[in-house]
C-alpha cells in the first residue's frame, strides 16, 4: 500500500548543497562506501574504516548538514545525476512509505554491479516488474510470516546432519580426519 507523496527532490522545499558541501559529501560518505565496496566487502578497508570510525564522520557529516540546510531534502549536483540526501525522519518515513514508482533502488550502477549475476534480479529490475518480482520473492520467502514454513523440515535435517557429522569425527578423532577439512580437531 502506498503511503503518502514525498515532495520531489526539486520542490521548492528542497534546497541544493554548495559545492563545497557536495565535494565533502562525497569525499566523507561517498569514498568510503565505494572502497569498502558497495556489493562484496573489502575486509582490509572495512577495518580501516571501522578503525577510523567512518560511521561516525559521516553521522557528524549528515548532522552538520542538517544544521546548515535545514530539515528539508538536500540536494547535491553531481556528474551526470542529482543526488538527494534526506535529513528528517517524517521524510525518511515517507519516503520508504512511497510507493516504488516514485524511487527506484535500481541505479545504474547496481544494474550494472549485479545485472551480469543478476539479470533478471528485484534489484535490478524498474516498475513495473520490480512489483511483480518483488512480490513473487516475498511469496518465496515467506515475509508475512515470523518464521518460514520450511524452518521447522529444514532445522531437523541440519540437526541430522550435524549430530552425524559429530559421531563420525569423534570416532574417526576430529574434523580433520573424517572430513578432510582444514578444521581444527577439539
């Protein structure tokens, strides 16, 4: 169910970031999310940034923003796109309340990072058939309910399978032995 009309990114309640501000949106939000990467993670630079609490630079960075702009969406001119950045809560609800037509989560460069993997992919896909796919996965994956219909099926064979694999390496003396794992025996 669609919720209510988040005001475009160009309404004249939005305002539209410096340059300066623009350039350091995307040094301290930006950079750090493409380096850390954006679809598989890059461990190394995951831990520099947690080490130099990027997180929280760009926390203080949105804040600073809000501060300087106001509450309203922000702007940001970039090459070949425009960014908006939404710095209120009632905006931040309203805007995951809107209906999927109005924003879309396949960008060009997701399309392009998981489109080879992917092609067919909800993440990938623009109204309306992301609708349509989106609700065959929920219906997949069982999001009405708490837990899903095969958890309790799939929970005892894992269960089954694990207890055997305990009896086999105590007898045989550990992972190592019975699998040929790497595993370190206990």
């Amino acid at each position: 169910m669609a919720g209510p009309v988040v005001q475009s990114p160009t309404s004249s309640r939005a305002r539209r970031a410096s340059a300066d501000d623009t350039a350091r949106l995307a040094a301290e939000v930006g950079l750090p999310f493409v380096a850390a990467g954006a679809i598989a993670r890059r461990r190394r630079v995951m831990g520099l940034l947690e080490r130099t609490q990027a997180d929280a630079r760009i926390v203080a960075t949105v804040a600073r923003l809000r501060e300087r702009y106001g509450d309203a969406p922000l702007t940001f001119a970039l090459p070949g796109r425009t960014l908006a950045v939404v710095l209120s809560p009632s905006d931040v609800d309203a805007v995951l309340r809107t209906g999927a037509g109005s924003y879309t989560a396949a960008t060009v460069e997701k399309r392009a990072a998981l489109g080879p993997f992917q092609p067919h992919g909800v993440l990938v896909s623009r109204t309306p058939l992301r609708e349509r796919r989106r609700a065959v996965n929920e219906r997949a994956l069982d999001t009405d309910r708490d837990l899903h219909r095969l958890a309790t099926p799939m929970l005892h064979t894992i269960e089954e399978e694990a207890n055997g694999l305990l009896r086999r390496a105590r007898a045989e003396g550990g992972l190592r032995e019975c699998c040929g794992t790497r595993a370190v025996s206990r």
